[in-house]
C-alpha cells in the first residue's frame, strides 16, 4: 500500500499544482540559461530558478508525505534551507571568477554588463 489511495482528492490537486509550479519556474531558468548572450546575463536565471522551483517541488513532496503518512514530514525543510544558501554563494563565486578572469585577460567587461540607460537623451 503507497498510501496514494488515501489521499483526499484536494491534497492531489495542491500536490499537483506544486510539483508542475516548481518544474515551470525551473524550465524558465533553463530557458533563461540557454537565451541571454553574456556569461553574466546567464548565471541569474538558473539562480532564481533552481531557488524558486525547488522550494515549489519540495513544498509539494513536504505536503504528499505528511498527509500519506499522518504525521509533520520536514526533512526536506533542510534541503531547501542548504540549496537556498548554496545557490546564491555559487552565483556570487562563479561571477567574482569570471569577472576576474575577464580582467586578468584585459577584457572590457564594463561594457558587456552594462544596462543601456534609456533617459539619456
């Protein structure tokens, strides 16, 4: 017995609804990794992805198990503590190292991440 049967038919829908949320939000920062230009434009989308989809994903697997097994289910509390504090630390890491790269190479990086100001005039 996997307990599915006993699952009332609006926990499923809410189940459901998480689990498809968080692979959105994931597809979008994976759509975002592939279609911004610059290395630097690329390392945000995947960062709020993998934050955001995976809270929604675990939201989802937290709710299916403590309402299958009857009791608070919260380990998976602790991974979405660890990917939310690792995910920003390896954005903030791998861009201090490009950007060091860049420079030591001579590159112009201002230029490249630079927002174009659109009142000027």
């Amino acid at each position: 017995m996997t307990g599915l049967d006993t699952l009332p038919d609006w926990a499923a829908i809410l189940v459901s609804v998480c689990l498809v949320t968080g692979a959105g939000i994931t597809l979008a920062g994976t759509i975002g990794l592939v279609r911004f230009p610059t290395f630097y434009q690329r390392i945000h989308a995947p960062t709020l992805g993998t934050s955001f989809g995976a809270g929604f994903t675990l939201l989802g697997s937290i709710l299916f198990f403590s309402l299958t097994q009857a009791r608070p289910v919260l380990h998976e509390v602790l991974i979405l503590i660890f990917v939310t504090i690792t995910t920003p630390i390896t954005l903030m890491l791998l861009a201090r190292s490009a950007l060091y790269r860049d420079r030591a190479e001579g590159n112009d990086v201002a230029s490249t991440a630079r927002r174009p100001n659109y009142y000027e005039g």
